[in-house]
C-alpha cells in the first residue's frame, strides 16, 4: 500500500504541475479577482514543491522499523475516559479518536512487516532517499539566499543614490527623484519608500498621482515584494519545471493588478489608466515594484472593460480554496496515515 501511495504522490505531482497549471493560467476569473488568484497560484507552487516531499516521507516509514502493536478485542479494556471524569457507559458512542486510542493499547509488538529485509539494506535505501531529498532542499536554500544578498544588496545600494539625490516631498511622504522621465516604483525593504521622479509629477494630475500612490503603497501593504522573492527563488532553483516559471509571471502580473484595484478605490478606473499611460510602462529598477510594470497593456484592458460585481463567484473561491489547503493536506495526511496505519493496523487507514 506504501508503494501505490507514493505512486499516486507522485502521479499528484505531474498532474498539478501540468493540468493545473495549464487550468489556472487559461482561467480568467484570476485577472478579474487577483487577490484569489494570486493565493490560487501561491497554493499551487506549494502543492508541486510538497507533494515529492510527502512522498519521501512515505517512503522511508515503510524502511524505518517503528514498533507495531497488536489491537485486542473491545472488550478485553474498560470503558473509561481518558482523563478523570464520569466512567462512559460501554453502550455510548465516543469519540473516534478516543476509540482509536483504546483499540491500539493491545499487547506487546509484532513484527515490522519489512523485518526480513537486511539492516544494512534498509539503511541505504533510507540513506539514498535522505540525499534524494536533501539535494533540491539544499539548492533551494543556497539560491534563496543568493536571491536575498543580491536583492537586499541593490535595494541598499539604490537607497543610498537616492539619499544623495531625492528630495522628501511633504504632502506625498514620497522621495522626488530629478529626472525627467515618468516613473513612480516602491523600494521596499526596512526602511521602504515610494519615489517619484520630477517627470511624474508633471505629467500627473492630483487624481491620476492619488491613484499612482494608491498603487505603490498597496504594493507594500500587501508585501508584494516578498510573493515575488518566492516566485522567482522557485524558478531559478527548478528552472526546468515549467509551472514555477509560469508562476513567476502570472504573479508579476496579478500583483500589478490587485495594486491597480487598490488604486481604483481610491481615484476609479479612468485616473489609473490614464496614470498607467502616461508613465509609459517604464520598468521599475531591480529589486523594486513599480505602476508602470508587468503587463501594462493588459491591465489597462480590463481597466477599460465593463467592471466585474465585486464578490468572487463560487467557483473561484472553491478553486482558490483546495490551492490553499492542498499543501497542508498533501504533507501531512499520507505521512499520518501511513504510521497510523504502521502502528495501530486496527486503524485500517491504508487497508
């Protein structure tokens, strides 16, 4: 049974990585409620980066001998509870888990249904899923922190040009950068900041800058900068698995489009796309976020279609859902039921 777990692990993994992926990203209710679609693609990532992982644990507890205990008949043990109190009548319904507990505290052990199987054997195989599994962790870890020193590094190295150079703007709490083109980007970090150039400020007028610092400052309410660090950690590490390079960029998108319905809140559809045209799509510098990013176009697009009801349907709320909790489901359950099933074989999870 360990074996045909594993196998549908992995099977979950495949079809996650490519069936949902290619669901999610054809979908179009993401772009019309980005927060969803923004926790949907989180989920995903998580899922395929988990499931493997379940699947080594599974693995290796059927290598690892662990004590198995005999279940006894019910009525061989009393009907008391499990802590001080009125004694249950035997007739009366309890908790399954309390039931579970009474079923399992039988007699001595039995044999570990792999004990045939030689010491040294079961060692290497539990040695070689242990390298399996550390390699990839161990990646991820060192181009994380790669990813860390270089983004941190440029984001110091900005702060500083701009403290010799920008002015702080009173009204807009916003640091001024002399220059003459449209731009306006969030430098997150410890001490974040909005800036805007000198260009920016003359093209905007007061509605479309409300509207462009709506946008900036969603960027850091929300921590956007840390959703993107994630994303694009994944894809460096697994550059040959396609679903986190398509992650990163649907990412990169929605959360330009979440920061734009912050802005529309505050100023309505026609300032931000007006604010979006007149910066120009200019890219915001490395390590920041910026209006004039990801995907102008399209954004201004579905600025410019008729708008949405502002409640998510059904279908996307249950989508975004089973993304969010399937990473929990998948590490811990088979892991849980696989020794439940080991230690107590009363509990039947597996049989």
């Amino acid at each position: 049974m360990n074996a045909a777990l594993v196998s549908l692990l992995l099977t979950g993994t495949v079809l996650l990585a490519t069936g949902g992926a290619r669901t999610l990203s054809a979908a179009s209710w993401p772009h019309r409620h980005p927060r969803l679609g923004i926790a949907a693609w989180r989920g995903l990532t998580v899922s395929v980066l988990l499931t493997p992982f379940a699947a080594a644990v599974v693995a290796v507890m059927a290598l690892v001998p662990v004590p198995r205990w005999r279940p006894v008949a019910p009525g061989l043990l009393p009907a008391a509870p499990l802590r001080p109190g009125p004694v249950v009548p035997p007739d009366e319904r309890q908790h399954w888990l309390a039931a579970l507990a009474r079923l399992c505290l039988g007699a001595g052990p039995i044999d570990h249904p792999l004990a045939s199987m030689p010491g040294w054997s079961r060692t290497a195989a539990v040695v070689a899923l242990a390298v399996t599994v550390s390699i990839p962790v161990l990646r991820l870890a060192v181009v994380g922190h790669g990813v860390w020193r270089a983004t941190r590094s440029s984001q110091r190295r900005h702060r500083a040009a701009l403290n010799l150079v920008a002015e702080l703007e009173p009204v807009s709490a916003a640091l001024v950068l002399p220059h003459p083109r449209p731009a306006a980007y969030v430098l997150p970090g410890r001490r974040s900041v909005v800036v805007l150039t000198s260009g920016a400020l003359g093209r905007l007028d007061p509605g479309e800058l409300a509207a462009v610092l709506a946008h900036e400052r969603d960027h850091l309410t929300h921590r956007h900068d840390r959703i993107l660090f994630g994303a694009g950690v994944l894809q460096r590490t697994f550059a040959s698995v396609g679903v986190f390079a398509l992650a990163a960029r649907e990412l990169r998108t929605l959360v330009e489009m979440a920061a734009d319905d912050a802005a529309v809140r505050v100023s309505g559809r026609r300032a931000v796309a007006t604010a979006m045209v007149a910066l120009g799509g200019a890219e915001p510098p490395i390590g920041t976020l910026g209006a004039g990013g990801a995907d102008v176009p399209a954004r201004i697009a579905r600025l410019t279609r008729e708008s949405h009801p502002p409640g998510a349907g059904l279908a996307a709320v249950a989508f975004t859902t089973a993304l969010a909790l399937a990473p929990v489901l998948v590490a811990l359950t088979p892991a849980v039921a696989a020794w439940l099933d080991r230690v107590c074989p009363a509990s039947g999870l597996l049989s």
